[in-house]
C-alpha cells in the first residue's frame, strides 16, 4: 500500500506567542526564534525525504511564513556536502531552484484552518483582558463549562470549519500524496478530532512545529466492513513530535 499521507503542523514562535497574547485571527509576524523553528523543522523534513505534493495553510501571517520558509526548503537545491560543511551556519542555505521546479508545491490557503475567533479578547494579554472585561474573565476561571466570548465564534462552528476542512482534503488527494497542512494550536484539536471520527474534541498541547501524522489508505477510507478497524489501513505515525527543537547534546 503506497498511503495518502497527511502531516499536520502547527505554525512556528509567533511575536504574539512570545508576548503570550490571545492572538486569534489577529496578524503577527513570526519572532526570529520562530523563523529558526520552521527552518529546523524543514531541514528535517527534507533528511527524511518527505516532499510535499502540496501545501495547504491558514491564510494568517504566522502561517503563512512557515509555509513559504517550508516550501523554500522544499523546493531548493542542497549544497555539495564538501561545499556546506565549509559554511559556519547552523543551518546552511540551500541554492534557490530557478523555472519549473521553484513552482511544483502550490501553497493553498485555506480559511477553515484559520485560528479561534476570539472576538473581544483579540490580542490581548491576559492580564489585558482581565483589566478590560474583569466579570467575563472571572466568569471564565471559575467554570469548566463553555462561555460564549462576545464576537467569537462557537465551539459548533468550529468543528463544522474542520469538518468542511477534512471532507475537502479527503475529496481531493489519494492514495501516493504527501500533503502538509500548516495551522494552529486551538483549530488543530478540531482538525484531528475530525480525521479520527471522534465525536468530542480532545485537549492537545502542540508546540511550535509540532508533527501529527496520519497514513490513510485513501481506496479504502468509505468501506464499511470490518477493514474500519484494520489498523494496517490507518496509522498515526507521528502525534506532537517536536524532536527537531530539543537541543542536540
């Protein structure tokens, strides 16, 4: 079997993050920690020669950065091994490919991949949040349960996006496709959620350029016999994988 393989990732180091905003749908640009993140994560992505047929990305500025330092590594030309280990950078620059090859991976931005929408507390800190709307934040901490931010959209709306989402990429690509999908921390639990088939969302923690993913044998995915629970047929091969941030000793 040659699956459909999806790899999902949330975008690297922020500004906002740095600053521990609630960034939502608003635009911050990565810091230049984040810029090294996603330049790890495709210096290893491409030693494990995983290519990309496409990209699809949350139209948001953080992702957006991510995709296109991905998608430049991806599409680039590595130095001679002779020629990069005369070059005292942590990671050395490849050689940009000119003409047809600079333009094989096509970056879709998606809007459904797009971050919460928080509505009133866009942007800011905590600390911010808890000055400007104090009833609402101690509202917030001191109940379990789903109190609806003014201006935010809903949990249902939510997983209806990352429904929509998963159908389209299902729809589209098959079986021999390698697709990487950039977006969020809070989206991304409702993304799997819906890959998986679960009919709850799950609390996840990805870090910055985290992996999740997911082999899929695409021939296969609406048959309703007992290959469901075949497990040679659906495989998580990756889940919250940030090994290429751990410092080397």
């Amino acid at each position: 079997m040659n699956p459909l393989k999806l790899l999902f990732t949330r975008h690297a180091q922020s500004i906002g993050n740095l600053e521990k905003r609630m960034q939502g749908n608003g635009e911050f640009d990565l810091s230049p920690e984040g810029r090294l993140q996603a330049e790890k994560l495709a210096q290893r992505l491409v030693s494990e020669s995983w290519h990309p047929t496409c990209i699809y990305s949350s139209p948001l500025k953080r992702t957006v950065q991510t995709s296109e330092i991905l998608r430049s590594r991806f599409t680039a030309e590595p130095l001679p091994a002779a020629i990069s280990d005369l070059i005292d950078d942590e990671i050395a620059t490849p050689t940009p490919l000119t003409g047809e090859g600079s333009s094989q991976i096509l970056i879709h931005y998606a809007d459904e991949l797009r971050e919460f929408q928080n509505g009133v507390f866009e942007g800011l800190t905590w600390r911010e949040a808890s000055e400007r709307y104090p009833d609402l934040c101690k509202a917030l901490e001191s109940s379990p349960d789903w109190i609806q931010i003014p201006g935010a959209e809903s949990l249902e709306e939510a997983r209806s996006r990352s429904r929509s989402f998963i159908q389209r990429l299902l729809d589209r690509h098959h079986n021999g496709e390698q697709v990487l999908i950039v977006s969020h921390s809070w989206i991304l639990q409702h993304l799997i959620a819906e890959l998986l088939g679960c009919d709850r969302s799950w609390r996840l923690h990805p870090r910055n350029t985290a992996l999740f993913e997911f082999w899929i044998d695409r021939a296969r995915w609406e048959r309703v016999d007992q290959n469901r629970f075949n497990t040679d047929l659906w495989q998580i091969r990756r889940f919250n994988d940030y090994h290429h941030l751990v410092q080397q000793p």
